[in-house]
C-alpha cells in the first residue's frame, strides 16, 4: 500500500501514537509518505533562538527522525505555526498529495478529540479527512488533473494521538518500540517536555552526555509504559491504539456504526494488527 500520513509540526508523529506503526509498515514493504505543514517555528521554551533558527532545527530532526523509523523524506508545506494555516487552502494541497502518492491509507491527527485546543492540530485533522474522502471526485479541484494525476479514491482515515472515540484499532509495535523511542529523542521540543516532567534541573538547550542518559532513560520508561498499557487492553506487549474510519466518496462509510452508538449499543470489538 501507499500511505500517507499527515501532521502539523515537526515532532507531532513522533510525540503520538503513530510513528511505531509506520516504522513497522516501512518494515513490511509499504511505501510510507509523510507531509509535514508547518515548520513549528514558535515550538520551543528558548528565548535566546530565532524562528527562522527553530525552523532550521526542528527539520533537521524530523529527517532524522523519519529516517530512523524507515520513511520517505517528509514533504514540507512551510505554512506558519501556531494558528494561521488556511484550511481550504491546505486541503486543495493535500488532495493534490493523496492523487500525486496515491496514498491507500491516510494518518492523521483527530481534529474531533475535547479540548484540542491546539488549532493547528484541528485544522490539519480536518483538512487531511476531507481531503481523503473527497479526492476521488475529478470535478473537484479539476485543474490538478494532468500528466499521472487522477482522481484517486483512498480507502481508510486512521486517527492517531488523543482520541475523540475509544479505539476501534490496536497496532502491535512490540517490532518497532526503539525506533520510536530513538525517533523521539531527535526531538529538543520533546526533551524540554520530558525534562519538565521528570528532570527540571536539566536544561535541554544545553543537554550533556550524561543528561542525555538520563532523559533516554525517562523517556524509555515513559514509552514503554505508554505501550504496554494500551497494548494490555489487547493482551498485545507493546501497542498504539487508533480510531479508523473506512471512506466513500465524500463521507465515511460509519452509518452504520453511528446509528447502532446512538441507539446505546456499544461498539464492535477492536481491530488487532
């Protein structure tokens, strides 16, 4: 298959639940895409570094980081971070990518999840699952219909990351647990996060070798913790947990699912991969 997956900044796919799956799909001989759409240009604590300087750190550390799980170099789309993408803008881009890659399956964030206040993750989420179920329709953004670009109907939106729904998918990573954990620690975003929750005496602009054993460790625990839990719910050793909805042209294929929820019937049993 051709998979796509789609994000709003830089550490995003390495920070949620997603980059293990992929690391294990590249694994399995699929061609996995990602699509990054904004530099995260304000994502750091550091008053002492400029955007433009951010922007230059945090893409060298998502190249990193995709080549470390076993991806293709991420596609880069340099709108500015922090609430300023424009969303029907951002969608004509991202169907163009899902005609162009003829992406089978799409990941993304989950722009219905409470309290995302992050907007640049709900616009991102939004725009990505518009774009998946509505690039089948070749009198949409017609004028993208040329040489080997056509119409492409993709099949599934897999949400990553903090879910609006309970999980109807579990992914089994026990395989690709390092490479998600190497992946992360790419980040400096994610070590000032780690060093505020386990290490506020480190001071992640400046991280020696030996603060670096200490953050790989908490972050190693953190993880795999983070796994193992949601790979419990499953009796799996090491899983990410996703919300999938199958696509028809211009909806999901979830009818049948909302009435049965809506009728108090709980939902079907999980998909484990």
């Amino acid at each position: 298959m051709n998979i796509l997956a789609i994000f709003a900044h830089p550490d995003d796919l390495s920070f949620y639940s997603g980059s293990g799956t992929l690391a294990r799909w590249a694994e399995e001989g699929h061609s996995v895409f990602t699509i990054c759409c904004t530099n995260g240009e304000v994502g750091t604590l550091r008053r002492d570094m400029t955007k433009e300087q951010v922007t230059e750190k945090r893409l060298k550390e998502l190249k990193s980081a995709n080549k470390i799980l076993g991806i293709e170099e991420p596609i880069l789309l340099n709108y500015p971070d922090a609430g300023f993408i424009n969303g029907p803008e951002l969608r004509e881009k991202l169907v163009y990518f899902i005609r162009k890659l003829r992406a089978d399956r799409v990941m993304t964030l989950d722009p219905w999840t409470p309290y995302e206040v992050h907007p640049d993750h709900v616009v991102v989420g939004r725009m990505a699952s518009e774009a998946a179920t509505f690039a089948s329709f070749p009198l949409l953004y017609s004028d993208q219909l040329k040489g080997d670009i056509e119409p492409y109907s993709c099949s599934e939106v897999w949400f990553m990351g903090f879910l609006g729904h309970q999980p109807n998918c579990y992914v089994d990573i026990s395989s690709t647990l390092e490479k998600k954990m190497t992946a992360l620690l790419k980040y400096e975003g994610s070590l000032e996060i780690l060093a505020k929750l386990f290490a506020p005496d480190i001071d992640p602009a400046n991280v020696t070798m030996e603060d670096m054993k200490k953050l790989t460790k908490f972050a190693n625990r953190l993880l795999r913790s983070m796994a193992s839990v949601t790979g419990k719910k499953v009796n799996l050793k090491a899983a990410e947990a996703f919300f999938v909805q199958k696509i028809l042209p211009g909806h999901f294929d979830n009818f049948q699912q909302l009435m049965s929820e809506m009728l108090g019937n709980p939902p079907e049993p999980p998909k484990i991969y």
